[in-house]
C-alpha cells in the first residue's frame, strides 16, 4: 500500500516564525498492531500523547506509586534504591536483583 500525508511544519528560525510545506510517501505494508509487537519500531511510545491520566487518579491496571521508604521507591513488583550518591544503588524487579 501506498500512502502520502501532507502537512505544514511551523519552525522558529532566527529569521521569525517560517512554515515549510511537508509531502511524506509511506509505502509497503500495514504493521500489525501498529508495530507494538517489534519493541525496537519504539511505536509503543503512543502513551508520551496520552492524556489518559491527567486527572490525579491512575488508571487501571496500574497501581499508585507506594512511596520513598528511606532511599527506596517501591511501584508494582520493582524496587529502586538509590545510594548516598544519588545514583542508583538497586533495582530488583520481582525478586531478582538485575543491577549488576
């Protein structure tokens, strides 16, 4: 399939404020899923436009964020410590230390 998108790109120049006409070709085919399925397309990137949680409630399936426990921030089945350095110092994800 073959498809054209067209659009005007606003960019603000040294010059003040120009438009630049874009014409983009797509061909081939669809991805399935719109790519998701091959994380390195970085298509499940989506959610960065989402306004799904601008509200203060988090959606489900996911879980408020439990909180700072001394250097220790605790979300669903992770643990992120971070060292007297500021870095971090831990990160166990279920019960597997993968910070190596």
């Amino acid at each position: 399939a073959t498809e054209t998108h067209v659009g005007q790109l606003m960019l603000n120049t040294s010059l003040g404020l120009r438009s630049l006409s874009v014409r983009l070709g797509v061909q081939g085919p669809r991805l399935n899923n719109h790519g998701d399925d091959d994380i390195w397309r970085g298509t499940r990137l989506a959610w960065l436009d989402s306004t799904l949680a601008n509200e203060q409630n988090v959606p489900p399936p996911f879980e408020p964020l439990r909180g700072w426990n001394g250097r220790s921030l605790n979300m669903l089945d992770k643990t992120i410590s971070i060292s007297t350095t500021g870095l971090p110092d831990s990160i166990v994800v279920g019960r597997t230390e993968v910070l190596a």
